[in-house]
C-alpha cells in the first residue's frame, strides 16, 4: 500500500513532466521516419520499418531510464521533499521501492504506448503483423529493468551528473561483455585474466536482452532463452535493489 | 513526549574528513502538552536535532525517545506529524492530491483522507486552492499546506521547524493561533524558530541551544525570572546644569525632557551613587523603573556567551 503510494506518486511525477513528452514525441516520430526511409528501399521495406523501430524503442526507453532513474532519488534529497517522507510511518526500503516501481510503471507505459505505434505502422505499411516483434519488446523492457535499477543505486550515493556517468558506462559495457570474455580468453597474464573474467560475470551481460536482429530476420527465439533471459534480468535487478536498500538504508539526509 | 539523552552528532565534510560538531551531548525533555520552543542563533543545531528526532539522520552519540519508543521504531511516526524548514513539495500535485498522497502513507482509508484533507485545506485557509499545483503556490501557501500535511493523521506530536519563517505578520498570527488551537486540543508541540515575540507568547516551556550546546531551559518566566534586574530607568527634576552632568557621567544614556532628566543606568551601584547624588544636590526623583530582562536579552546574552567559549 504505501510502497503503492510512493510509486504512484513517482508515476505522477515522470507523466506530468515536459521532457517525459518530449522523448516520447521524438521516439515517435522516428518510428515514422522509418517509413520515409523503408520507402528509399528496394524490397525489404518491413526490415527496415521493424529494423528501425525496434532501435527507436529501445535508445529512447534508456535515454528514460538513465535521466529519470539518476534524478528518482537525486531530486527528492535536493528538493528535500524526502524530509516529508521518511517523518511519516514508512520504511526507507519501501520509499526506495516505490520510486523503482513507479519508474518501471513509466517505463510499461512507455514500452506500451510505442509498441502499440509500432504494429500499427506496421500494419498500415506493409500489412503484415509479427508477434515475435513483441517478444523483442519485451526483452528490451527488461532491459530497461535493469538499466533503471543500476541507475537507482548509483543515485542512492552519487550526483546525478555522476550517476549518470557510471549508468551509461555500465549500459555500454554491459553490450560489450562478449569482448571482455574474448579478451580474458587471449590474455596472456593470470592476473588479467582474473580482473576480466570477474568483470565479465559481475557486469551486467545486457546483450541477452538483444534478440532484434534474430526476429527482424525471422530467426527462430526458442522460449527457453526468452525465460532464461528475463529470469537472469529479474535476478539481476533484485541484487541491485538490494544493494540500493543497503546504502541508502545507512545515509544520512543532510 | 520527546526525551533526548546526551544526543550528539558529527559530521564528517569534505574530502579531507574535516569533522564538525553540529550536537554535544543534548539532554532535554518534551513534556506531554506541552508548547515547547526551541530557540537558538542560525546554525546552532536545531534542525540536527529535529533531523535525528525524525530519523533523516543517525546521531553519532546518545539515545533518544519519541512517546516512550527509542529511535529508529518507524511505528512512532504513526502518531507525529513534522514539518521541515522551508519545505518544498512535489509541485505538479494538486493541494488535494498532495494531501491524499500523505494520507496514504499513514494507511488512512479514502472516505477520512478525503475528508481530513479538506478539512484541513480550509483550516489553513487554502480551500480555494484544492485543485491548484503546488507550483503555482506562493511561499506562504507552502508553509500553510506544510503545516496541513504535518496535521493529516491527527499526530499527537507535532515537530515543526521553523514554522513562522517565510510568513507575514498574519500568516504568523494565523500560525500562533493554530498552535494555540492543537494545544487545546491536547497535542504536544515542538518547535524550532527564532521569531522570540512568539516564543514568548505561546511557549510553555523553551530550550535555548547554542553551538550545539543547551545553555538554557525552562519557562519563560523561569529564564527571565533568573535574572536580575537588568537596568534602571531613573527620572529627576529639579537639578542644576552641573548636578546634571555629575549624573550623566554615572549614566549610560541620559536624556533631557523639557524639566526632567531621564537617566538610564546598568549598573545597581551607579544607579545607587545617583540617588544619593539627587538628594544630595536637593533634586526630586520622579519616578524609578527596573527594567527586567525580555526572552531576547537571555538570547542574546546565551549567544554571546556561547561565542566567547
């Protein structure tokens, strides 16, 4: 009930701001240029209009996550309106709870909302309609998941400007972690090899979540990996939220 | 109510850990119904003290008691309401829906928060205002529909810092009234400010903190009863120019009014010497006033006392 509380009031928030309109209306408006530009080709035109969307959806859901996420915590302790907040009966895990759940709210809705765009312009374009296109959908909103409780807990510690620093950092690595595997792999020192291999399995591996490429060009995602996936991102976010309770459950609100 | 045990803080800043005391060793109590002023200069560690009483931040030494539970019991905060210096709340709710977010934290059912919420919106005169964001509320709307949601769960305990700061004389008085109104109701109020005229007012009992120190506590006329007299105003007719000047010159201020002279004296045994003077040279003295100290010279002097230590 009140974690509840909190995260309509975080959704509240995050809808009643300009900027949350403005990334949307930019999102949308490149899932129609990607009909102007499936236009200028030969042949493939879904491809490119999926191709396209797909990119949309998920570079706009991050720029979300990242600058909402930072500012969930940031602004409630610049504002001081968190002072209201922990006076009342409420316990500080739950406070952190509810802004997360009030940003993954923001979030469905957003996924929801371009999603719905996206089979419509499809449809309307090439008439056609691929459910699969929605199982990528919704590995990005896990995706999106993670990303938003990194930047959670970084925000629990850290400026915004900074948090969203290691946010980023943390969003690029976690595309890049086969490199690092592959690096651990031909290095020559133990040591090196060590440090890599942590990073590898204790950064985020967020190229699980890309299966774009695969249902664009109708290659088959068993259901397995579609589990496997969200379980590992479901997992993924747990610790981070934990870890977020932990810092700021000790902080003082100067 | 409140019971505060050799509570202390210090904070560590900046990259080279500079420690800085902000609380030494507070012993204090808040008694039930009570109007309870905590007085004390900028920066003297009012706001430290009511953040750890709230549990914004962890004090580094003592132990403190909020209705007989110690620190850190969130189920305490069930029955207290705070507000903070110069609040700031989220500006694109409405008053009615800022009022309903807060009751929800309590568990409050819909039918009494709705109710609560405009019952106190028109309390702090902000009935008209129910569906206006709070973005487009002037300072002292914040500070009133500050103080209403400190008021949504009918707290027994009522923390409020600095609640007359930002106001006009007005929204003062309106402010004084409604803390007279929670204590006739039986609540106990704490609060901080430096707005002495109001202390002495409304205040049953008062603390004054200094540095982080308490200097001072007690009533009003207890801090004011303690001190001696402080000065003496002493008017005199009937004396030559040069009686005149002798008195002057034992005086701290001496002002001619037409026949009169009025001299003013801090010191009981210059103003001892004048009277002798007066009869001695064959004035009259007219009249001869003490002047007790007010809440403000015991403030002061705590300041300044607090500064020489």
């Amino acid at each position: 009930m009140k974690i509840y509380a909190i995260a309509v009031n975080t959704f509240k928030e995050v809808i009643r701001d300009r900027i949350f309109y403005s990334l949307v209306f930019f999102a949308v408006m490149i899932l129609g240029a990607s009909v102007l530009l499936s236009a200028l080709t030969v042949g493939e035109r879904a491809k490119i209009i999926e191709d396209l969307s797909l990119a949309s959806i998920s570079l706009f859901g991050i720029v979300i996550a990242i600058f909402v996420g930072i500012g969930l915590v940031s602004k409630e302790l610049e504002k001081k309106t968190i002072y209201t907040i922990i006076s009342k009966p409420i316990n500080r895990y739950q406070f952190l709870l509810g802004k997360y759940l009030g940003l993954a709210l923001v979030l469905l809705a957003y996924i929801s909302v371009m999603s719905g765009c996206f089979m419509l312009v499809l449809f309307v374009f090439t008439g056609t309609f691929k459910a699969t296109l929605l199982l990528s959908v919704l590995l990005t909103y896990v995706e999106l998941l993670v990303v938003t409780a990194a930047a959670l807990l970084f925000s629990t510690f850290s400026t915004p400007v900074l948090s969203a620093t290691y946010t980023l950092a943390i969003f690029i690595i976690g595309h890049l972690t086969e490199t690092l595997k592959g690096l651990a792999e031909k290095s020559g020192s133990a040591a090196a090899k060590a440090v890599l291999e942590f990073l590898y399995y204790f950064l985020p591996n967020l190229s699980n979540f890309n299966i774009k490429g695969k249902v664009v060009h109708d290659i088959a995602v068993p259901w397995s990996y579609i589990g496997m996936a969200c379980a590992y991102g479901v997992l993924y976010v747990a610790i981070l939220l934990v870890m977020s309770v932990m810092v700021f459950q000790k902080r003082n609100f100067k | 109510m409140i019971r505060t045990e050799n509570l202390g803080m210090v904070f560590v800043t900046g990259f080279l850990m500079r420690k800085v005391t902000a609380l030494k060793g507070l012993t204090m109590e808040v008694r039930k119904g009570e109007v309870f002023g905590f007085l004390g200069p900028n920066g003297a560690g009012k706001t430290t003290t009511l953040k750890i009483l709230m549990g914004l931040i962890y004090p580094t030494s003592g132990k403190a008691w909020i209705m007989g539970r110690e620190l850190g019991d969130v189920s305490v905060k069930q029955g207290l309401g705070f507000l903070p210096e110069q609040p700031y709340f989220y500006d694109y709710l409405t008053a009615m829906e800022f009022m309903d977010f807060y009751g929800r934290l309590f568990g409050i059912g819909r039918r009494e928060r709705l109710d609560r919420a405009t019952e106190l919106l028109e309390q702090v005169g902000l009935g008209h205002a129910k569906d206006l964001q709070l973005r487009k509320f002037s300072k002292g709307m914040q500070q009133r529909i500050g103080i209403a949601q400190a008021l949504i769960n009918d707290p027994e305990l009522v923390i409020l810092d600095e609640p007359m700061s930002g106001l006009d004389p007005i929204g003062r008085k309106e402010v004084r009234d409604l803390i007279m109104g929670l204590k006739d109701k039986g609540k106990t109020i704490f609060f901080s400010t430096h707005i002495l005229p109001d202390v002495e007012v409304i205040c049953d009992r008062v603390a004054i903190l200094v540095k982080g120190e308490l200097r001072a506590t007690g009533t009003v006329g207890e801090l004011i009863g303690g001190m001696e007299a402080r000065s003496m105003e002493m008017t005199v007719e009937g004396l030559a120019e040069e009686d005149i000047k002798a008195l002057r010159e034992l005086s701290v201020n001496l002002v001619l009014r037409g026949r009169q002279a009025a001299a003013f004296f801090d010191d009981p045994d210059k103003a001892k010497k004048a009277r002798a003077l007066v009869f001695e040279r064959g004035g009259d003295i007219v009249s001869l006033i003490p002047h007790r100290g007010s809440l403000e010279d015991i403030f002061v002097e705590e300041v300044r006392r607090g500064g020489r230590s």
